[in-house]
C-alpha cells in the first residue's frame, strides 16, 4: 500500500512538473543612474533594464537587451550593441518599445537620428522619471514617467507606465501597462501603419527570406549581400487563429507567438493583447526581419481600408494599453498561450 501511494505521489509530482508548473522567481530591481537604467534579475540573473539614455542616443526608452532563462540574448544588438551578421535597417528598432507613427502629425516611431528631420516632423518621448522601484519574492514593479513632445517641444502626451517583471522555472514575463493624457485640446492618432507595442528580435528569430539585403560587422560597416545564408535562422510565427509565418501582419488575435531556436536554445516570445485596450483584439504588424508588433491604432492600413478607427483624446482624457509578453526557453503551445492570455484578460 505504501510502495502504491508513493508511486501516485511521485506520478503527481512528474505530471506538475511536465505542465510546467514551478515556483515564482524572487525579482530584482536595481537602479544604476549613472547609466540610466534599471537592471532586472530574476533568481539572480539578468533579465532586462530599462535603459533612458536620452533623446541623444534613443528618442525613448526601452527595454534593452532582453534575455532568456538561460543568458541568450534575444534583442538585436545593432545599432547601440552589433553584432556580426545582424541587418541595419530601422536604427529606430531597439529593445522592446511602445510608441507610434502619427500623433498631432508628429513621427514618434521613426524618430532618430539617422533620419532628417527637415523634412518630417518627429517627436519625442523624453523619460521624466521613476516613481517606484519595487522588487519581491514573486514579481517586481517599476513605474515611470514620460512627456510626449513634438517637433517644436510641444507637450502633448503625458504617458504613466508600469512594467510587471515576473519568473517562474525558465519562463519569464513582461506585464506593460501605459496610461496615455492628453494634454492639448486634441490629440489626434490617425490609423497608419507603424506602431505600436514592439520587440526588435535577433537574427537568429528571424524567418527564413531569400531577398537582398544589408548586414553589418562587428564594427558596424555595413555590407550590401545580394543572397542571404539562411543558416540558423529559424523565426515563425503563429496567432491565436491558427495562422502561421508572414501572413500574421494585418490579421486580428488575442496573441501572435514567435518562436526560434538560438544555438540549442528553442526559444518563444509571445505577446498577448488585453480586452481593455482599444481595438482588441488588435492588428499586428509581425515582420519576418525581425519586427514583432502589435498595433491597435492602425485598422485602415492593415485591414487594407475594410475598418477605420481614427482613435483621438480630448484634453484631459486618458486611455491605457496593456501586454503581456512570455519569453520562454521552449515553444509554447497554443493551450499554454491560451491559458495565459485568459488569466491576463482578467488582469486591471
């Protein structure tokens, strides 16, 4: 009888570790002013940071470099960090970011220093400040300020963001919450295509493409390759529909998962969409070179004109966007995304 029950609890024990289930990871949040940043580890290795180097480096802050459980670096390195064989296109794709094409017709995705800003106007998300440096036993919390301004300096967006940082086994999570008011009388974000929730993977995550393209060295020179070697490179994606590689841009889902293998490393970035957001569930604009986005705002030019939204604040109002996204050292399964995506939903 004995040798019965101890075989039903070490049967229990395998299941709970098969579905995966394992203790929260203690959250470390440490603040390092002199180059600004906040580094985040979970069960004592590096995660992230949230990096505010100012609009002299990056026209936002974002959270760079991102890693696995395991140490892998998903984010690309160029143009802050790069590295040998990586593409150079988009100098504004760094890290993982929220920010958007058209706002009181002012460029705040494009926005760098590589562009000319002559003839287009750009704005600006200038970091103001971190009101809570939280870490704990199962989660860390840090919540930052931002000012959106235009071209001319122009207040227009006051942004309040929270970032949720959470562990558990080889599993890590990234809860965004970001509280956008209007500060002029009208703040207008006209559908358009680049926006608006992103990550900038490393080439590794990419999809498989047979175009020209440019890469660059170590150094930074960049270098035209008329064939690309796609040795290694191992990107797909898939939405909660069911639909799989490039035909995700301008589809509608609760999430869309990317998943690739890093040297023996398999790898899943998956980001969910939350039922409070405007446009849920959203659009997204998942590009095979590495762009992994969601954008709620951009219904004319990725439905190809079947919806419009024309989403606009009045001074004064507010709305917020929330994601979830679960970077795991193997390939989720839809059930598992599912799963997450409904606990989320239930989320503030």
């Amino acid at each position: 009888m004995k040798l019965k029950n101890t075989g039903f609890l070490l049967a229990t024990v395998s299941l709970a570790a098969f579905a995966g289930l394992a203790n929260a990871q203690k959250v470390d949040l440490v603040k390092n002013e002199s180059e600004k940043k906040v580094e985040v580890k979970i069960d004592g290795k590096s995660f992230t940071a949230y990096y505010y180097p100012g609009e002299k480096t990056l026209k936002k802050a974002v959270l760079y470099p991102v890693q696995t459980a395991r140490g892998t670096v998903i984010t690309r390195g160029w143009p802050l960090d790069p590295r040998p064989g990586e593409r150079v296109d988009h100098p504004h794709h760094v890290g993982i970011w929220l920010n958007y094409e058209d706002v009181n017709g002012n460029d705040y995705w494009n926005n760098s220093d590589a562009v000319d800003h002559a003839k287009r106007a750009y704005g600006t998300i200038l970091h103001t400040g971190i009101s809570n440096v939280k870490s704990g036993k199962d989660k860390g919390e840090l919540t930052v300020t931002a000012n959106w301004v235009d071209k001319n300096g122009t207040l227009t967006l006051k942004e309040t963001t929270t970032y949720t940082f959470s562990g558990k086994g080889e599993t890590r999570m990234i809860d965004r919450s970001t509280t956008l008011t209007a500060v002029l009388d009208e703040v207008a974000m006209p559908d358009i295509k680049d926006g608006m929730y992103a990550i900038r993977v490393a080439r590794e995550l990419e999809l498989p493409s047979n175009k020209p393209e440019i890469f660059t060295d170590a150094g930074g020179i960049a270098t035209k390759v008329p064939v690309l070697n796609n040795e290694g490179i191992t990107g797909n994606y898939r939405n909660s529909n069911g639909v799989e590689g490039e035909a995700v841009w301008g589809k509608r889902a609760i999430w869309c998962n990317l998943t690739g293998k890093i040297k023996d490393e398999n790898i899943s970035v998956a980001i969910i969409d939350h039922p409070k957001n405007v446009g849920y569930p959203a659009y997204w604009h998942a590009r095979g070179y590495g762009l992994f986005a969601v954008n709620p705002l951009g219904m004319k030019a990725l439905s190809d004109g079947k919806e419009t939204l024309n989403f606009k604040l009045k001074k004064g109002e507010s709305t917020t966007f929330r994601y979830r996204m679960v970077i795991a050292s193997e390939h989720l399964k839809d059930t598992t995304l599912n799963e997450l995506a409904a606990a989320y939903a239930k989320s503030k």
